[in-house]
C-alpha cells in the first residue's frame, strides 16, 4: 500500500485524504443553500399575503347643493341709567333696524327677534343693560350681506353669526363619498401604470375629512379618502 490510497476508475481519481475536507464542504453549501431556499420562500409568502408592494393615495369628491336659507344673527344691547330707560333705548334701536330693513323690501317674516332680557351691570355710569337677539333669513348671499351692513349701521351691537341652511345634505355626502372613491382609484391607476405596475384590489378605505358648508363657506360638500391598493 502506497503512502497515500488512490482509487482509480475510468479516469477518475480520489484522493480519500480529501474525502473528510469534501465532504463537510459539501455538507456546508447544502446548509448555505437550504437556509437560502427558504429565506427567499418566505420572502414570496410576505410580499404575497402581506401586500408588500402597495400605493396610497388621497382623493376628494365635492358636490355642489343649493343653498335654501342663510340665516343672521345680531345682538342688541343697549345700555342705561335706569331699567325703564334701557327697555325704551332697545325698542327705538330695534324700530330703526327693522325701519331700515323694511326700506330694504325684506318681509317682515324674515325678521324676528328673540331672547330679551334686562340685567343689571357693574357699570357704575350705566347700571341697566337691556339685551336681545335679531334674526334676518334669506336665501340670497348678497342681499344677507346688505342686510346685515344696514342693521349694523342702524344700531344693533354686532354680528354674531350666518347660518347656512341647505336640504338634502345627507346624500350630498353619499354622492361625495363615491366620486372621492373614483377619483383615489384614477390616481392609484396613474401613478401604479407610470411605474410599470398594475393596480391591484383596494386593502384599506378610510375616511379622512368631511367639510360642510357651515364649515367652508361655500354651497358645497367635500368627502376626503385615503385608499391603499395592492399593486402587482
């Protein structure tokens, strides 16, 4: 027997002094290859149930209402020495107003006035204050604005705040809703095929803001969402 063993068969030889070495090689690449296979299968199970690859986008549907009644509020104060003369200063403010409106064509039912009182104060000058509210609805903005220039003018305290009125509010907000949807859907489909992707289910709806038109200012609703799509 020589030094070393040689096993010879059709041209191939092995050197059993390497066969150890060889086989814990052997034995390592398998490990490094098994923990890879399975590292890169449950990198596939993530980005497939979990959604890896997603798109949000944000989206607001308006719809127009018509606006069926603007109501202003105005206060009246008027103050005094006595109580007596407090109640005559309030009616003479509030027939000067309700005159100057009249000169306005505004009727007498859009105008009404609510919550008088007379209190005494700490005012030292003027004891007594006599108080109430003044009230003009219309359906036209710019005649309300006028409105409100004119009783202000004519002696009432100050402004305290326009009402806006509309029917049909509720499913305003329903309409908004599904063309904030629509529009969230047109963007993800944009911004997923202008990167190569294809715009998959929607995973996530919420809804962000509702603006009514107290709130705005203006004849309108406004219905903002936040959508996340899968993309492929």
């Amino acid at each position: 027997m020589h030094e070393k063993d040689i096993f010879i068969c059709k041209n191939f030889t092995l050197d059993y002094s390497k066969v150890g070495i060889i086989m814990k090689r052997t034995l390592q690449i398998c490990l490094l290859l098994g923990i890879f296979s399975l590292l890169n299968t449950a990198c596939v199970i993530r980005e497939y149930e979990g959604y890896a690859r997603t798109v949000t986008v944000s989206a607001t549907g308006s719809v127009n209402l018509s606006q069926d009644m603007i109501i202003a509020e105005l206060a009246l104060e008027s103050p005094a020495k006595s109580a007596s003369d407090a109640y005559f200063d309030y009616n003479q403010t509030l027939s000067a107003i309700q005159r100057a409106l009249d000169a306005m064509s505004i009727p007498s039912a859009n105008v009404y006035t609510y919550g008088y009182t007379v209190a005494q104060t700490s005012d030292a000058e003027n004891p007594f204050t006599a108080q109430g509210y003044l009230a003009i609805s219309l359906s036209n903005q710019q005649q309300i604005s006028v409105a409100i220039d004119t009783a202000l003018e004519a002696g009432a305290k100050r402004l305290n705040e326009v009402t806006y009125l509309h029917n049909g509010t509720e499913e305003a907000i329903k309409q908004a809703r599904i063309l904030a949807i629509h529009r969230a859907e047109e963007k993800a489909f944009t911004l997923a095929s202008t990167s190569g992707a294809t715009l998959g289910k929607p995973l996530k709806i919420s809804e962000e803001a509702i603006s009514l038109p107290e709130e705005n200012g203006e004849d309108k609703v406004d219905v903002t969402v936040s959508v996340m799509y899968a993309i492929k």
